[in-house]
C-alpha cells in the first residue's frame, strides 16, 4: 500500500487546464501551433502521472508498476502526434524528443516503404485497446516467433489477423480528425515477407490541426486519461503505464526501442539517450558493466591544428581488462537502401557511414596524447589507450554483410567495426539465458486505483 493516498481534486485540474487557455469560457476558440500542443499535451501527462504516484494501486501479488520516462511528439501536413514511451520503475518526469513527417503514414511504419494513406482509421475519434495486429500470423505462430510480445499479449489480447500483403498494421490518414492507440503490438512485415518486426505501443494519439482547442480537450477527456473518476469505486483503469513481475522491464523497453529506431525523422540524440535511460539494456548490448554516455573531454594536448576545444563521443564502454572503447550512434538509414557504393572491386563507404567513421577517427586522435588520457582518467575515471571503434548504424535491410566487409578492407590495420541496430537487437536477445529472464509486462487490465 502507497502511504499519503490523497483523492484526485477534479475541480483543482479544471482551473489548471483553464488557466491554460486563459480561462475555461475561451478553451474552445482557436487552435494550436506545433508548441503549444507540445505544451499541452506534455503538461498534462505529467500531472496525471504525479497523481498516479502517489495513488494506491492495486496489483498482481509481487507485480509493481512501470512508467513511460519520454514523450516524443511528431507533426505531419494536417495532424499532431504524441507517443509515450520508456520503462521505468518511477516517475522522474518526461524527456521530450521531436520529429517532422513527411506522411502520416510514417507514423506507423517500421519499413521503409512507398504506399498510400488507407481509409481505415480517417474518420472521428477512432480507438484501440488491447489488440494485436497481425500480417498473417495467428496465435501459436506468434508465440514461437522471437518478436517482441508478452505472456499477456499472446494470451489475453484479440489477434486482428491481417493479408501478409497489407503494408502496414494500420495507416493514418492526414484526414483523421482523432486517433489513439494503447497497449497494443503492431506487427509489420517487409514486403518481399523475410523480415518481421514489432511494435509495443503504449499510447499513441493524433489530432487534427484544425481540431479547436476545446475539442482536443474533450477528445482527452473522452478518453479519461487525464480525469480520474471521482466517484467512490472499487477500482478504475490506469493508463498511459504498465506492470511487470521484474524490476527491469527489458521486453517492454527493447521493443520501444526497435520503435524508436524504425521511427522517421528520429535523432541520434534521441536513440542514444533512450539507451543512456535504460542503461540495463545499452550494457546487456556491448557487454560491459559501465559505460560513460555522452562525455565532454576538453584537448588538453593536440598537434597545434586542432580548432574545437572539446569531443562529445557518443559512449565510452568498459571492457573486461579495464580500458574504455569507442561506440558512435548514427541513425538506423532506413530510407538508405545500402552502406555501400560501387562494384565489388572497388566497394565503399557511403558519405553517410563515412561520416561516422571519421567522428571516431578524430575520438581516436584525442586519445594519442597523454595527456588528454590524464584528462579522461581524472575526470572520468576512464582509461583509453589503443580502443577499439564501434560505429552502430543501419540495420538488417540495408546492411549487406559481404559489402560491408569489402568496404572495410581499407581499413584492414583499424581497430574500427561496424554494426547494425538489427545484430545488436538479435544479440542481445539470443545470449539471453532463458524467457524466465525477461519481465512478463502486462497493460492495464490488471492495474487498477484503489478509490478512497
């Protein structure tokens, strides 16, 4: 039991949401810019969630409950988009990311694809909870796939089977008036059907631009996410979170990951820092015990031609004998159809992948002088001498193993790999001892408030 239960005080939300506005009789004139929605939305989710803490909740005998720690907001031609994402044991806030679309279709698909805004969800205040969305695949298919789905989704959640040829699980059109999605899994497959990929959703939500300010209340509202009931009752649905039988929820977390890294218009920052959230996940992928994200080491020594006056490297990891490598993150390419160029004979490099390759070969320079490694090591407590370079980009459409390797051979003396998100995801999946290891994560269906 959570001590300081206090009763959620609708009149007291009622005047935050129209001081707002600038007072409740003027809410519904006018719409919202791209901020302002931000604003909005963002406040609103974080006061839900601080109320939620602080609230009783009744769960599963040893379950406890995870929160989302990042929202990213996204804006295509005609509608804006909020997602929650993360996993954490506590509410510490919410991180905020941006993207622009170039569709609304991009909001949903993990693949890189050309295809046309389907009718399906284009009509007023369309909902889903619970649900599965499947290309062709049922029940047991799934449960012997290595797709990212829990004991309660492959048990409990409807499967909505759909053609193997349909593009995507569900598109969006840029004529919705409102949309949202929560707990459920979108699985997408590539079009020539070899690759599978799936998507936990917390809650995904969309309005129109022209939606006016009061009716984006009323369509929050109409999903009572932001009202708590009021009444006494023995129980009312939480949402916007999960629960799990683990401290760590790495099903949950890994599979919003593979979300975020399929999602356009994502930044390396936002990868890197969703990692740096979770760090359970970035150690199990690069198999180490400690890590520095995003350090800033000042030059304290150079060959007299260097102009900047410190290097930000992506991530320093431990290895076992106690020295530091070099990790940089670009994005996953999606819209890149290869890494490489070129016939075999002459294979290369793309510009995109030389970019990262000369980031860790400046990171490297840093690392020659003696005393930039003082540097590190007083500040850090990190040692760095001879690392090996990691540049984590692509993934399993456009990297080609074979070319990658042809394009290294230049590089035969480096100590330079490179890897794509896809092998690291496999990775960290495939050396993990057994499905005991991994957090059953359950929706709503089982959380539930404890009215006072």
């Amino acid at each position: 039991m959570i001590e300081g239960v206090r009763k959620f005080n609708r009149n007291k939300y009622l005047h935050l949401v129209s001081e707002d506005f600038g007072g409740r009789s003027n809410v519904g004139t006018g719409t919202l810019d791209f901020q302002q929605f931000q604003k909005f939305v963002y406040e609103k989710w974080v006061f839900y969630f601080k109320w939620i803490s602080a609230q009783e909740i009744l769960l599963p005998k040893g379950a406890r409950i995870f929160f989302p720690n990042r929202i990213l907001f996204s804006e295509s031609e005609h509608l804006f988009f909020y997602e929650l994402v993360g996993v954490s044991p506590i509410f510490d806030g919410l991180r905020t990311s941006t993207r622009k679309l170039e569709s609304a279709i991009e909001a949903s698909s993990l693949f890189r694809k050309k295809i046309q805004p389907s009718d399906w969800v284009g009509s007023e205040n369309i909902r889903y909870s619970r649900i599965v969305f499947s290309p062709g695949l049922d029940r047991d298919a799934l449960s012997n796939s290595k797709l990212f789905l829990t004991k309660d989704q492959l048990e409990t959640h409807p499967i909505l089977m759909q053609s193997e040829s349909s593009p995507n699980p569900f598109n969006i059109a840029e004529d919705a008036e409102s949309f949202s999605i929560e707990n459920c899994v979108a699985i997408e497959c590539r079009e020539d059907l070899s690759l599978f990929r799936s998507r936990s959703i917390i809650h995904l939500a969309c309005v129109n631009k022209s939606m006016a300010k009061g009716d984006i209340i009323e369509f929050l509202d109409c999903l009572r996410f932001f009202f708590p009931t009021d009444r006494v009752e023995e129980r009312s649905s939480i949402h916007g979170i999960s629960f799990g039988f683990s401290t760590e929820g790495q099903t949950n977390t890994i599979a919003q990951f593979q979300n975020l890294l399929f999602s356009n218009g994502i930044r390396e920052t936002t990868l890197g820092g969703f990692l740096n959230t979770h760090s359970s996940l970035l150690k199990a992928m690069f198999d180490t015990e400690r890590f520095i994200y995003e350090p800033s080491l000042r030059w304290m020594e150079h060959d007299g031609l260097v102009e900047e006056s410190f290097i930000n490297p992506d991530l320093l990891i431990e290895r076992p004998d106690g020295y530091f490598d070099i990790v940089d993150f670009k994005l996953a390419g999606i819209h890149k159809k290869k890494l490489t160029k070129a016939s075999r004979k002459r294979r290369r490099f793309i510009d995109y992948v030389c970019e990262g390759i000369a980031q860790l070969s400046n990171y490297e320079f840093y690392f020659s002088f003696e005393g930039n490694q003082k540097h590190a090591l007083e500040k850090f407590g990190v040692k760095v001498r001879n690392p090996n370079l990691m540049l984590v980009i692509g993934n399993d459409e456009n990297y080609i193993k074979q070319e990658v390797e042809e394009a290294l051979r230049v590089f035969k003396n480096s100590k330079l790999k490179i890897v794509d998100y896809d092998t690291l995801i496999s990775k960290f999946l495939n050396e993990s001892k057994s499905e005991s290891d991994f957090p059953q994560l359950f929706s709503d269906s089982g959380m539930h408030l404890v009215q006072p």
